[in-house]
C-alpha cells in the first residue's frame, strides 16, 4: 500500500516487531531474534533534515537597517536587508534492525535483517551509517536481508543497479546476501500491483531457512495501526505514474475508497 509510505515511522517500528515475533519460534534452539537500534545525530548539513523538520525561527527583523557605507555615495545611505535568524537544531535518530544471533551474551551475528528507511536513501549520516553498516556485515561473513518498501531515494542495496534488467527495477525491491555464497545476491523484484512475497531468511549454512511473510506483517502493521482511515481520494507521496497510477485509481474506485 503505497499510502503507508507517509507513515514509515510507525510501520517502521510494527514491522521489525512483528517480524522478530513470527520468527522467533522458527529458529534453531541455539539461536535468537533480538531487536536492535543504531542512534545518530543528524545535523544542519544532512539532507534528511527534511524527513525530520526540527528548525525554528528564533528572531524576525523589525525594520530595515539604513546606515552609511563605504562604497555608497557622499551624502547618502544605503538600506540594508535584514535577515530572519534560524536555529537549526541537530536531532538524535534512532534507527531499528533485527540481528539473529547464536545465544548467550556475546553470541555471534549470523544475520541481520534491515528494513530500509528513507533516512537511509538520502544524503546525509543516515546513508552513510546504513552503508558503513551494510559493508561490516559484507566483510565480517554476516548474512544481510535488505528490504525496501519506499519507492523514494536512492537505492542503498550492495549489489550494482546496473546488473539488473531495467524490467526487473520494480518500486519495491528486497536483497538477500549469504555469507555462504558472497558472489551472489538474491533479488526479490517487487510490483506494486502484487502481494509482498514470503521471503527465506539465511541463517547458518547447517541450518534450514527461516521463511519470513512480508504480506502478513504488512497486513497485521496496517491492522493494528488502524489505517483503515487513510484518505485514498487523494495521490499519495510520492505520487504514483503511468500504468500504476491508472491502475490504483480503478482499484481504489471499484472498492468505492475512491470517487
């Protein structure tokens, strides 16, 4: 559902939740699901500053300032603009992700699942943590599942884009990268106008797959969050093009959520 993309934050939070949940009893005795959080500060010089609104106006000019400079002409005055002031406040951002680890206190990392988040996307620290995180797991032999449901940003996946057939560039897209096989990654392209599909989640090489059902959790975020109140009569952001867009407008009129 497109619409649940102006909502990332809390889908964000219901799907890395619910997804520890559904996995938890699926996994080997010896190994967890635990949810884990990466904190940064993002400052005036990073982009995402937009996703993240933290600016206030601390001082509004009265009037225009009008003194004498160097460089006006003799016996007159020059009228200067007066700016307005902004303080623009850096703002602490906490980023979750699942790691499955073998138990105990200092048990190993044997993969980590991200969900992707528009922080990530876009210039800034958020991007750059992601992909500094993204390479350890690369170079420290640590499965990676990277699952993108945001058709805004750059793509951030560790594989080029160039490697994939333009028709297999869909707006959602989900990567999986087994240490057991660094040379390959598994590409899940995702259409808008089908299900989210259930994904195998790498574990150990000895270990059979843990199945993961994207359309479930999105179903049980969207359920619990209550977002059956979502104004569907209007475009959602970023807006839809082309085929998709034709194609949501007759399935959101033929469900009467639209007219």
């Amino acid at each position: 559902d497109p619409y649940l993309e102006s909502h990332w934050g809390d889908i964000h939070h219901r799907l890395i939740t619910y997804a520890c949940d559904l996995m938890q009893p699926l996994l080997p005795a010896d190994l967890r699901a635990r949810v884990e959080e990466r904190v940064y500060l993002e400052g005036p010089s990073g982009r995402v500053r937009s996703v993240y609104p933290d600016v206030y106006v601390v001082e509004r000019p009265d009037a225009p300032s009008t003194a004498p400079l160097a460089g006006a002409t003799a016996g007159s005055t020059l009228t200067l603009a007066e700016p307005m002031l902004l303080q623009v406040a850096s703002e602490e951002v906490t980023e979750g992700f699942i790691e499955i680890r073998e138990a105990g206190t200092d048990g190993k990392v044997i993969t980590v699942i991200e969900f992707v988040s528009l922080s990530n996307k876009l210039p800034g620290t958020g991007r750059e943590r992601y992909l500094k995180k993204q390479q350890e797991c690369l170079a420290a032999g640590v499965n990676l599942v990277e699952i993108d449901l945001l058709r805004a940003g750059e793509r951030v996946f560790a594989y080029s884009e160039d490697a994939l057939p333009r028709d297999s560039r869909t707006p959602y897209r989900i990567c999986t990268w087994r240490a057991a096989r660094p040379d390959v990654f598994a590409y899940y392209p995702v259409p808008l106008r089908e299900k989210l599909p259930a994904i195998a989640i790498p574990l150990r090489a000895t270990d059979p797959d843990a199945p993961l059902d994207l359309q479930m959790l999105l179903d049980q975020a969207y359920r619990n969050g209550r977002y059956d109140d979502l104004d569907y009569s209007v475009e959602p952001a970023p807006p839809l093009s082309g085929d998709d867009a034709a194609w949501a407008d007759a399935l959101l009129r033929e469900r009467q959520l639209r007219h």
